[in-house]
C-alpha cells in the first residue's frame, strides 16, 4: 500500500462526519424549533386543549320558582326526579345511539320526536333530555353500561308539578320543553341546561323572574369521559318565588259550582279597590301536567276531539254578547249625560216599534210603568230599546269605551282579549251596510255585534261597586327572592277614574240591588250579606232549521258584595244554558259565599240548599210569565214553551 492511500479514507471519514454532525445539528434546531412553537408561541392555545383533555365545563340549572296562591297554598312546584340526557357533541354516532336506548329503556315514538324538538336550536355541548321519571330498573341498565354510551348520562333533575291538576291551569299555565320557537322571544345563552320554559299563563308572563340564573361546574374527567372529581363550582341560583292574589277556596266554589252541573262557562273575581284578581275559572279546563314534558298523542286527540273545547282560555278570551248585563253602564252614562234623569219613567206594553219592525220584551205582557230602578231589577227590555234611541251610537260606544270594554284590561296575563265595540265606520266597511237605528235598539240590550270577555265583565261591575275608578285586574301580588326576606310586592298600575256623577252611580247601584233583593237576581241572596247584581241572557245563533234561525242562550251574572263595602266583584257566563239566566246565580252565589262566608260554604246543609235554590231559581223563570223573544227585528206569534226566552 502506498504512503498516500491513507489520506482519501481519512478525507472520506471527515466529510461523513461533517454530514452527520450537520444533520444532528438541523434535527437538534428543530427540536428547539418545535418546543418554541409548544412552548411559547402557542402556550396558551395548546395549555387549553391539554386542560379540556381532563375537565369539562357544566352548566347547572336552577330550581324554578314556586307559584303560590295568597295564603300560601303552593299551586307550581318542583320535584325531584331522574332523567336521561344526551350530550350530542360526546356522541359518535346520535342516530345509533337512540336506537339503543329505545331498545333499552323502550322508548316511544313520542319519547324520540319530543327529543328532536328539544334538540332544535340548541348548541351541540348543552345536553338535552331524552326521558324523565326514570324507574330503579332503568338507572341500573346505563350505570352498567354506561361505557358503552358514551354522552349518556343519568341525571337528578327537578320536574315541574301543579298540584291542583286542571283547578288553575289556565291562570298559573304550564311549563314545556324549550323549542327553538320559544328561543326567538328569550336568549339562548338564559337556557344552555335548562329543560323547561313558561309556555303558558304566569309561567309564561313572570318567565323570567321564575327562571332563575343558571350555574356551572367545572369537572375533572377520565379518557372515557366519566367524572372524577370536581374542579370548581358555581352554584345556580333559583328563581324567585311569586306570590298570587288567588284564593284556593273560591277557586274551588267556582270550579265546583260550573263542574257540578256539566256547565262550560266561566268565573271571575276581583277585588273590587285594587283589582286583585281571587279567582279565574274555566270549565272545561285540563290537566296542566300533561304539557311539562311534551304532551303525549293521546292526550291531545282527547283535548281537540272534547267538544267542550278545554284548551280555550274563557275567562279572558272567552268572546260573549253580555245581553242585560250592558244595562247598568248603558244606564249610568244616559243619566250622566243627561238623557235621562234619575226619576225617569216610561211606559211598557211588552213590545217597541220602530220603522215597522217590533222588538219584544221578554215579557210579552209587559210591565207597565217603569222607572230606572224597576227597569234594572226586572231588565225590562222595552225601556232600554227606548233609552238606545235617545242615546245613539255614539254615545253607546262612548259608554262601552269608558268602561273598558274593546281594550284590553292589562291583566298580568298573556294574549288577554280586547273583545269587539262595533261602531259605524267598522259596519261600512266590513259588511258594506250603514248603521241603523235598530242597530242601536239591538245594542242597547248587550246584543247584536258587541262581544265581551268575563274578565272585561268584572272589572266593569268593580268600577259600580267602587265608585267610579276601572281597576287593572293583577293576579301576581308579590315576589320573593331565593335569599329570603320581605316579598317585594308587584307594582299595581294606577286605576283610572271614571268621574262618574254621583247622582247617576247612585241610581244604577239602586236598581242592581233591587234586582237582588226583588227582581231577577233573588236566588243569589245569602243571609247576612248584601248583594247588587244584573242577570243577563245573550241570544247566541246555533244554526238553521226551516229557514228559522234557531238560538240558544248564554246565562249571565254581574255582581258585587257587600253593596257598601265592596270585597268581591263577580262576573258569571253559562254558555248555552238554556232559555234562562238562572244558570248563572248559584254559581255567583258559590262564589260570594265562599269568600264573604267560608265557614258556611262547604257545609253538607248550605250545598243542600244551594240545590234548593238552583231548583227554585228554574221554578221561578218558567212561571207566571208570557213568550216571546227578546230582541226579535221581524213580529213573530207567540213561540211555544219550549222556545221561551226569558231573563
């Protein structure tokens, strides 16, 4: 081997060298590259990603807030349940998942449609319910297998519950599951964990107040997602309690008087100085359990095939000619106004004539001659056919106006009716015909075009048995909050005064109670109590027979009590009752005596007597009195005994 064979290999060696110390040299910057990058550039993103790795974020719904009536009655409770929730972010595979679990806790249709609403509108992390009320069998099944679903988890929840099933359904309402539909009036971000919204009633208008603020909690959790311990928690806090101005026991007389006898109808009473709404019934009402977790099919065939129509709401929605319960206001503005004096009188033959046409009184016979007072206590119709003449659209609408009625009454309440005061302008130009003098004649009995509500009917009566002021009607009194202390009493809208004459408030009030002492309202007297009432019958159409209109009536009644100290101021509607108004008193006189009288009104001897009077009351409405039909444009012959409309 030659002297210089060595200096290659080593030239050789050097430069693979030099290649592998650069290479170590490119690898090592990338390294520290790398760890610049992790370390500092994006410390913070990536110390976030590591942190979610191992915790997760809950938000905790808070309890609702209690509904109670005004002596403490709970009538909106929670209770505490199980449930299943899905968490759609943690889940693989949503559609396999459900079908699981339907084989597992045999869910129905309705159990997967009624998540599918809940799920709409909601972000993927919120978890949504899938079923409540779980039994003993079904927890155990997903605690073992809970690792086979992942995002499905068992939960303790609070589930809303009205004790008093279908008493107060449509006044205190119900809550439902949230839909995307409600999240368009409430923010979203409100309802990340909650399972309930207002739907209806007071749980619909105090929402927020009821609701609560949400809480969270922060969980440390495993590779398979299961919670190990608890990082940090930030408590939910409930929602406030709200106290009512309802009143259980005329609740109950109310509803137990129209359910006694089948009636569909409605009750309203108020508190006749501030408007503090005692009591609101409607009859046929329905189950307000039904709706907290989404209302099963079945329930909701039944609902919309009874043909007594539950769901309506007819205490402030309920549409109804108030008939000879428009008197008293139409009474108060004439004299007012000076239409009429106090004193005035007019002859009665049973029938008035105008233009050709014959509009009956009741009475066919007659009563002679009558006088403001004798006109309300026995309701002659001649005398107001008379009076709407003199007085005329304008001032008709004037005094329906005034008293509230085509507005509506601004109770605490949703979707509360404006019921419907007809005027010229509105004939013209929806039924293409002026207004007539016989417009006015039909109008000035409470017939014809004007629909009312119960609730406009008491507030109405209130201002009468106030001295002139139209309250606002409130059913929410008071608010407490979660931490204790005084309730917070709601701010009660100012009343309006009327500045009605005392002259003229004094002549109606005269004859209200003259038609409870002597006239149409007698059965609705209570020993020891004072009572100033108007019955009313509404002709409502019910169809076409040989060409003839055929009718049937609706009952009313508007009242207060005592006449001179007011505590209760009560409005009655029977629909259909028959060709009477007596329907309508011994459910007024429930009413009145379960609030003025508690200690007489459940006894077995005073329901035997309110049966009795009821008897009576039929007795006394179809004897000693002539045919005919009240309000009828064209002359007809004496209709026969099963056609008498009487009032």
């Amino acid at each position: 081997m030659s002297p210089a064979e060595p200096f290659p290999k080593a030239r050789h060696f050097r430069n693979r060298l030099w290649l592998a110390a650069t290479i170590m040299l490119l690898l090592l910057l990338a390294v520290l590259l790398r760890l610049l990058y992790l370390e500092v550039w994006h410390y913070g993103r990536f110390r976030r990603l590591a942190h979610d790795n191992h915790v997760a974020l809950a938000p905790v719904a808070p309890a609702r807030g209690l509904i109670v009536a005004d002596h403490g009655e709970v009538l909106a409770e929670n209770r505490p349940t199980y449930a299943v929730e899905l968490v759609p972010d943690e889940i693989p595979d949503i559609s396999e998942t459900l079908t699981r679990l339907q084989e597992l806790l045999q869910l129905s249709p309705e159990d997967l449609a009624r998540f599918a609403r809940r799920r709409a509108g909601k972000p993927d992390f919120d978890p949504v319910l899938l079923k409540t009320g779980l039994d003993p069998r079904q927890i155990a099944l997903l605690a073992v297998r809970s690792e086979d679903f992942p995002g499905v988890r068992v939960v303790a929840v609070l589930h809303r519950y009205y004790p008093y099933g279908a008493l107060f359904s449509h006044v205190v309402g119900y809550v439902g599951p949230i839909t995307a539909a409600d999240l368009e009036h409430f923010h979203a971000r409100s309802y990340l964990g909650r399972n309930y919204i207002g739907k209806a009633g007071l749980e619909r208008q105090y929402e927020r107040q009821l609701r609560g603020e949400i809480g969270y909690e922060i969980k440390e959790v495993d590779a398979r997602g299961m919670q190990v311990g608890t990082l940090h928690e930030q408590a939910p806090i409930s929602g406030d309690k709200l106290i009512t101005h309802l009143r259980l026991r005329v609740q109950e007389a109310a509803a137990q008087a129209l359910e006694s006898h089948r009636y569909r109808g409605a009750v309203v009473a108020l508190n006749p100085n501030d408007g503090a709404v005692l009591a609101m019934v409607t009859s046929p009402s329905f189950n307000a359990n039904w709706f907290v977790d989404g209302i099963s099919a079945a329930h909701w065939r039944s609902l919309l095939a009874n043909p007594g129509r539950p769901l309506v709401n007819r205490a402030d929605n309920g549409l109804y000619p108030p008939g000879s319960c428009a008197k008293p206001f139409f009474s108060i503005e004439a004299v007012q106004q000076g239409v009429i004096a106090p004193d005035y009188h007019t002859f009665c033959p049973g029938n008035f004539q105008l233009g050709g046409h014959t509009y009956w009184d009741w009475n066919r016979g007659g009563f002679g001659e009558t006088g403001l007072t004798k006109a309300l206590a026995w309701s002659v119709d001649v005398f107001y056919y008379k009076l709407a003449v003199k007085m005329g659209i304008r001032m008709q609408d004037q005094t329906l106006w005034r008293f509230g009625f085509g507005s509506r009454p601004g109770v605490d309440l949703p979707g509360a009716s404006r019921g419907f005061v007809p005027t010229p302008a509105w004939k013209r130009a929806h039924l293409h015909a002026p207004w007539y003098t016989g417009d006015s004649v039909i109008l000035g009995i409470g017939q014809g075009y004007l629909l009312v509500t119960p609730l406009q009917l008491a507030r109405a009566v209130a201002a009468i048995a106030n001295g002139g002021w139209l309250v606002q009607p409130q059913v929410g009194k008071a608010l407490v909050s979660p931490h204790g202390g005084r309730p917070i009493p709601l701010p009660q809208p100012p009343a309006r005064n009327l500045h009605i004459a005392p002259a003229a408030l004094h002549a109606v009030r005269l004859g209200m109670e003259a038609c409870v002492q002597s006239g149409t309202c007698r059965s609705v007297q209570i020993p020891g109590i004072t009572i100033a009432g108007k019955t009313g019958t509404a002709q409502v159409p019910m169809g076409q027979k040989d060409g003839r209109t055929i009718y049937n009536n609706d009952s009313l009644f508007i009242g207060w009590a005592p006449v001179h100290h007011p505590k209760i101021a009560v409005a009655v509607v029977v629909e259909n009752g028959g060709h009477n108004a007596w329907q309508a008193l011994p459910v007024a006189r429930a009413v009145i005596q379960s609030y003025l009288a508690p200690s007489t009104a459940t006894t077995a001897s005073t329901v035997q007597a309110n049966q009795q009077l009821v008897k009576a009351a039929a007795r006394g409405y179809s004897s000693g009195l002539s045919k005919g039909e009240k309000g009828a444009v064209d002359p007809r012959p004496a209709l026969g005994s099963s056609q008498e409309y009487k009032q």
